[in-house]
C-alpha cells in the first residue's frame, strides 16, 4: 500500500512538492491534530516517465534496513531529485508532507519513496507505542497503527497506497507514462503483499525475533518452501530486463524490492533466480534505499 550483503545497523522498510503558495512552515495538521485544509493548487503538468540514475541493501532487526545516519534525513530539500543535481525553479512552493512511523517498520518504504521523488517531508512518530496511545494520531488512522502520511488536507494510512499516492503526485520519474504499466504498478505491488510477504515475514521473525525456545523450525521450513514458486515467476518476468516494466525504475519496482529485502536477511537461496537476484541488487543499492 524483498548471497546477503553485511547487516545494516537497523531494520528498515517509502515529500511534497506542492505547488501551494503557503508558508513552507505551516504545518498541515491543526493543533487539535486535524489535518487543515490544502491551499489551492495550480494545475498539474503531465506526468512523463524518465529514467533515473540512482542505484542501495537490506536490514537485519525488526523488519527493514535503516541507514545509519538516519535520524539527520528527517527532511530534504525541495525540488531535489536524486542522481540530479538540479533544484527545481522556484514557481512552486513546497510545503511538508508528514511521514509517521519507525524505520524499523514498514515506514521504511514510505521514506524510501519520499526520498526517490526528492520532495520535501517531516519524519515524525518513531514510537510506534506513543502513537498508538496518542488520540491526535487515531484522527490521522484510526486503527493506531504506522505507517500513516500527512499532504495538506489529505491523510492517509497503508504503506502501499501511501507509496502509490507520493509515486503517483510527486515521483515523475517513479509514475509509468502508460495505463497499461500504472496497471502493472498495481499488480505487482499487490502481488509482493499477497505471494511473498507472509512468507518472508514467518521467516524474518522466526530468525530476529523470537526466543529460542519459542522457534518454529518447521514453519521457517514451509514458509521457504511456499517461496519457491513465485520467486521462479518474479525471476521469469524479470528475463531481458532490467526492471519491472524495463529499462526503468518505477514505484512497482520500490514496493516490491521494499518486501523482497527481507529475502537478504531471512537468507534466501537464490540459485536458479539469478535475474530476481540480480534486480533485487539493483534496487537495493540505490542511494534513496540507502538514506541519502
């Protein structure tokens, strides 16, 4: 709404350019924590799809991996785009986006996506605890828990619709240009969640998280079992490619490869799945991925 590299310190899992003119320090949430009403926006200019240049790997402690400088990347500048060092004109102004949610949850996709469209956001809630005692944060997702997203009036909760919204509005070179590959997006954004994130997740809990004593071997056991089928389909899809839907990075590729990191730390043979290995590679070392 994925050979492992060394362990990053933490576990990990993805703004806003706005064409407002508000003051880039309003703060889109009221001081009753609701969110206020968005400024009027100018109308938007066609999305088209453009490569991108930037290349990053995964976690090791609770379910994602954070870089280790990551309480200092809580906001980035406006207008920035990774692999371009062009700042944007200033006939838009940027206004926050508000990001809630530990790294060490599946927050991390959402900062992972805030960072490849290069928009401006505010890193908040990273006691997953507080938030779920705090009842301002229950009117941004009444179900209490992260991730959730503050733009403007818009408040939004589910890792995934979350990264689609963010790729969608702000990630020019994230978004496909054609409707039949937004399509794609979504099939292979729903396809991680449904045929391997469970999986992954019985396995990465199983390793990092649960007493010795308390360990299911046999449901490690099953779970990689019930990995091998999709993974023969993700490595078959991804022959003569370089990504998902080709030669470019897209949102389907960053929400897949933000479950798909879990397979660096649960140790997940990949032999006979060279190409899903080797794209898993890919993403995992782009600089976003990374923090930066």
């Amino acid at each position: 709404m994925s050979s492992a590299p060394p362990p990053a310190p933490a576990l990990m899992w993805c703004a806003s350019r706005s064409a407002s003119k508000a003051s880039p320090t309003s703060s889109p949430i009221s001081s009753r924590g609701w969110p206020r009403p968005a400024p009027a926006r100018r109308k938007r200019r066609n999305r088209r799809c453009l490569p991108s240049s930037c290349e990053s790997p995964p976690s090791s402690a609770g379910f994602f991996i954070a870089p280790p400088h990551a309480a200092s990347l809580n906001v980035h500048p406006p207008g920035m785009r990774h692999g371009d060092d062009t700042i944007k004109g200033s006939e838009e102004t940027m206004a926050k986006v508000k990001i809630y949610g530990p790294v060490q949850s599946r927050a991390a996709r959402v900062l992972w996506c805030a960072r490849e469209c290069g928009i401006e956001f505010e890193h908040l809630g990273t006691d997953s605890k507080a938030l779920k005692a705090d009842p301002d944060f229950a009117r941004i997702n009444p179900n209490g828990k992260v991730p959730a997203m503050v733009d403007g009036d818009l408040a939004l909760f589910e890792s995934m619709a979350i990264n689609l919204y963010l790729a969608h509005k702000y990630g020019e070179a994230l978004w496909p240009a054609t409707v039949e590959d937004e399509a794609r997006v979504y099939q292979w954004s729903f396809w991680g969640m449904t045929e391997v994130e469970k999986s992954l997740l019985t396995i990465v809990i199983d390793m990092f998280m649960t007493p010795p004593d308390k360990k299911n071997p046999q449901a490690v056991e099953g779970a990689k079992a019930a990995l091998a089928a999709p993974l023969k389909v993700l490595n078959d899809a991804l022959k003569g490619k370089q990504y998902l839907l080709g030669d470019n990075f897209t949102i389907a590729d960053l929400n897949l490869a933000a479950i798909m990191a879990w397979a660096k730390l649960a140790k997940i043979d990949m032999t006979g799945n060279g190409d899903a290995a080797n794209w898993l590679d890919r993403c995992l070392s782009r600089p976003a991925f990374r923090g930066k």
